[in-house]
C-alpha cells in the first residue's frame, strides 16, 4: 500500500508539471512571456506533500510515545490545524 501512494505522488507532481507546461505554453502562444523553467505548481505540490508527510512522521512519533521537543509538537499541532481548516473549505 505505502509503494501505491509514492507512485500516486509522483502521479500527482507529473500531473502538475504537466499543467505548468500547458500553461506556460499557452502564454507563449498569446504573445505573453513565459519562462520554461518556471513551474510554480509542480513546486507547491512538492511542498505540500514534504509537508504533509513531516506531519505524519510527527504524529506517528507521538503515538508510538516518542516525546517531541516543545517546540516541535506545537508546529505540528499548528499544521495539522491548517491543514483541516483547508480540507474544511
């Protein structure tokens, strides 16, 4: 199951490139400068997934009773906070 959900990560960040591209060449085609090596998506999707993936070793560090640093544990409570405010809206 874990091998399914990197290759539907990867899946996903192909998908984004891809619609960076088509983007970035439908600007070119209307006239308006579009730089090839610019692909905004791609990179967010990559960020969100990194992250999404600390906050689930951080939570599964709890479980197990692994003590996290102060610090530590209010980041991941924070992200874990935005991240089901996002999936609320």
């Amino acid at each position: 199951l874990g091998i399914l959900k990197k290759l539907s990560y990867l899946i996903v960040i192909a998908a984004a490139g891809l619609l960076d591209w088509v983007i970035i060449k439908g600007m070119q085609l209307i006239g308006q400068s579009a730089d090839i090596r610019t692909f905004y998506l791609a990179a967010v999707v990559c960020i969100w997934l990194i992250l999404n993936e600390i906050l689930s070793i951080l939570e599964n560090l709890t479980r197990i009773g692994v003590p996290l640093p102060g610090f530590l544990a209010a980041l991941a409570k924070r992200l874990k906070q935005q991240t089901d405010n996002i999936k609320e809206e």
